[in-house]
C-alpha cells in the first residue's frame, strides 16, 4: 500500500491545485468516530467529512442496503426509468421534514444544487425575482450560490460576474451585535428589505437556521419565526437551508424544530445518505408541483445506490436514536468548552446545538477575530490526532462536527487534544 507522502506526490502531478485538503494523509478505513490512514495512524474524527458521515463511515444498514442495490442495478436514471427508492426517499421526507401540510420532494446530487432548485421553484411559483440572503451566509460553489454566499476567499474570489437579483442583509449574530434581540435583528432585516428591494419583488428568503461556513452562529430567538411571518404576510417563500444542520445533527430531526417553524421549502443534503451524495428539496405541495413536468431533475439526481443508504441512514437514526445521541454530545462537549472558556480569555464565545457546536476565537476582552490562534490551534490537533475544522468569515472559528455514534471515551480523547492545544500553544 502506498504511504501518504507518496499517495501525496501523486496527487499534487495529478489533482488541480484547487483543490484542498485540511490534513496531508490519506484515509485507509473509518468508522465509530475515528480514520485511520495508509500509514497506520489513528485520527479522532470531529469533523464527519463536514457534518455528512453522522451514522460512522461505514454503517452496517447503509452497506448492506449498498451492496443490495448494486447487485440489482446501479442507474437507470429516474426521469428515464423509474424505481421505487425515489419514492420511498420522498415519502419519508415528506413525513420528516416539520409541518403536517401536504408535501412533495424532489431529489438532487448535492447542496448546491438543491438551493439551486430550491430558488427555481421559489420564482416559478411566485413570478417574482429577487432573493434575499444574510451576512455570513454559505450556500454553495456553483454560481448561483456563490451569490448568495457571504464569503470571497476562497468561494468566490475571481469566479464572477454571479447571478443577479440576490440581495444581502445583516444576520442575528448575538456574540457581534451587542445580544440584540432576535425580533428587533429581524426587524432590522426586514426594514432593509422593504426600503431596498419592496416586499412585491421577493420570491423567497433563504437562511440556515444555524449558519455553518459562516461560523456556527445561531441567530437570537425570535429572529427566524419573525423572518417566516413576514413571508406568510407577503406572499414570500421561506427557504430553511438545512443541508448542514438537517438529520439529528443539532439533536432534533432539523434545526428549524427547535422554534416551531414550518419553512416553504427545505434543502437538505450532507447528512440524508451516510456518505453517498444525495440531496433535496421538500416543501408545500402547491410550491412543488407549481414547475412545469421536465423543469425539474437531473441525470444522477436520486441515483437508486444512493436511495438505498439514504433509506439505511434514516432506518439507523431512528434505531439508534440519534437525535439524543446529539443531545448528550451537546451536554458534554459544551461542559468541556465552557471550562476552557473561563480559563483561557482568546474564546470569546462558545455555541452551537446538539453536535453541531463552535468556539470563536478573539484578541482577549475585545471583539477583534484571532485567526492566526485559531489555524494555530487547529494545527496542533492535527498533530496530535485530532481532525478539526475551522470556519467562520473571520477564519476565527473553531467547528465540532463529531459523528452522532462516537463512544464518550474517543469523544473525550479528542476533547483532551483539544484542550491540550489551547493550554500548550
């Protein structure tokens, strides 16, 4: 087997520059909350191929319901040939996504693109142009959603012109606007919208419910209920974009749970198919079926191979009950990060849900974004065998994605590198 210095020369003749990797080695197996590379070395895994692999990287239902489907048939392509896979995919969002009212998803190949055609139905049944976005936002690499994504470097720089009638305004962002409530922030919004775009025009707000990219910020209370009555008010429809917080990750099925919202339409992808790249849009009945036949799809989108471990994914969450899982990994991870908070003043906040949690990185007693300690730190994990992420539109951000199924002693393993990192640096 080739070591990771070789596979690394390889892959720098053979791979485009544009593509990064976060660690310089190279996974032979994973699973249970840990990678194991081609050299033998053991990494504690917080990070989940960013929030995607929450059943482990080899779930026995998701390989199973793999190798079944292969066996029998790997594409046929459902707008040519259809299965029922695709069916059953959408029936169990329909009935998993928040809300009791009539339903319909379609399936797509990643998050991008299922924002992409989340914004093309939001026009088509509204008739209307504009699209509201938020500071800090991340929806995408394609061009469409490099727009309404907040950040230039890396997601955007040089990539324009981008799509138009995308319009951008301020988050709740409690940690950076002086705790400003959640009612008041979105009044703010909605003041800007108004003023500068005109409730007639817009066709839909988008937001994650919990912003990822962008830093994990978890908007104020009140902030996103707000947002969704002025769309009920106007005609809008509201987009929660779940593609990073959907599937037990923040410990209920979706992030919008947790205030009692009911979105338009919902996005999900990352988390739905243990690995396997499937994304969605599932939303009011009357939105969905407003496209014309042929106006939605794509040749791989809803590929049955993915259907299968997307099906498997669910099965295993629900069996192993993974939304508390994300709940007891919120309780315990946050116990550890409040400690090195009031020890080490460089953590100017610590948040997040269920296993979807962040800490931000300042100059102590000020505001002012700490990137060089926050890729310090995180380098000093990566040493020690631990895979983090960082984020944030400042680089300030340390994120924690750890799989729903990690054991609690490989989770304080790694919480121990962690504190290691920030005490010895």
């Amino acid at each position: 087997m080739a070591s990771s210095e070789e596979l690394h020369k390889r892959r720098t003749a053979a791979v485009a520059r544009g593509v990064g990797s976060v660690i310089a080695s190279y996974v032979d197996h994973a699973g249970g909350g840990t990678l194991t590379d081609v050299d033998g070395r053991e990494w504690i895994d917080f990070a989940s191929g960013i929030a995607v692999t929450s059943v482990g990287n080899a779930a026995p239902r998701v390989v199973e319901a793999v190798q079944r489907q292969a066996e029998r048939f790997t594409h046929t392509c459902f707008m040519v040939a259809p299965y029922e896979s695709y069916i059953a995919v959408c029936e169990t969002l329909n009935t998993l996504t928040p809300g009791d009212n009539e339903k319909r998803s379609a399936l797509f190949n990643s998050g991008a693109e299922a924002v992409e055609n989340a914004i093309k139905i939001a026009r088509h049944a509204t008739g209307r142009p504009a699209i509201i976005t938020f500071d800090h936002a991340y929806h995408g690499r394609t061009n469409l959603t490099m727009a309404l994504t907040a950040k230039n470097m890396p997601y955007k720089h040089r990539f324009g012109p981008f799509a138009g009638e995308i319009y951008r305004v301020p988050v709740s962002y409690p940690f950076r606007d002086g705790g400003l409530a959640g009612g008041q922030a979105a009044a703010h919004a909605v003041d800007l919208i108004e003023k500068q775009v005109g409730a007639d025009n817009v066709a839909a707000i988008i937001i994650e419910p919990i912003q990822g990219e962008g830093g994990f910020i978890v908007p104020a209370d009140g902030f996103l209920p707000t947002l969704v009555t002025w769309t009920r008010a106007t005609g809008a429809t509201f987009i929660a974009d779940e593609i990073q917080t959907g599937f037990c990750r923040t410990g209920t099925w979706f992030a919008s749970q947790h205030e009692g919202l009911v979105p338009d339409l919902i996005t999900t992808a990352k988390g739905i198919a243990g690995g396997l790249p499937l994304a969605a849009v599932t939303g009011r009945a009357d939105l969905m079926d407003a496209v014309h036949t042929g106006g939605l799809g794509g040749t791989y989108g809803g590929n049955p191979i993915a259907c299968a471990a997307a099906l498997a994914t669910i099965q295993t969450m629900h069996e192993l009950d993974l939304c508390a899982a994300a709940r007891w990994i919120e309780a315990t991870v946050l116990r550890r990060l409040h400690d090195l908070a009031v020890r080490h003043p460089e953590i100017g906040d610590v948040r997040g849900r269920g296993a979807m949690l962040a800490i931000e990185i300042v100059a102590p007693g000020t505001l002012t974004p700490d990137p060089a300690t926050t890729a310090a730190v995180s380098a000093a994990c990566h040493r020690a065998g631990l895979l983090t992420l960082t984020c944030g539109t400042y680089g300030n951000v340390l994120r924690f994605l750890p799989p729903l199924v990690i054991d609690e002693s490989t989770l304080h393993r790694g919480l121990d590198i962690l504190e290691a990192a920030i005490t010895g640096r």
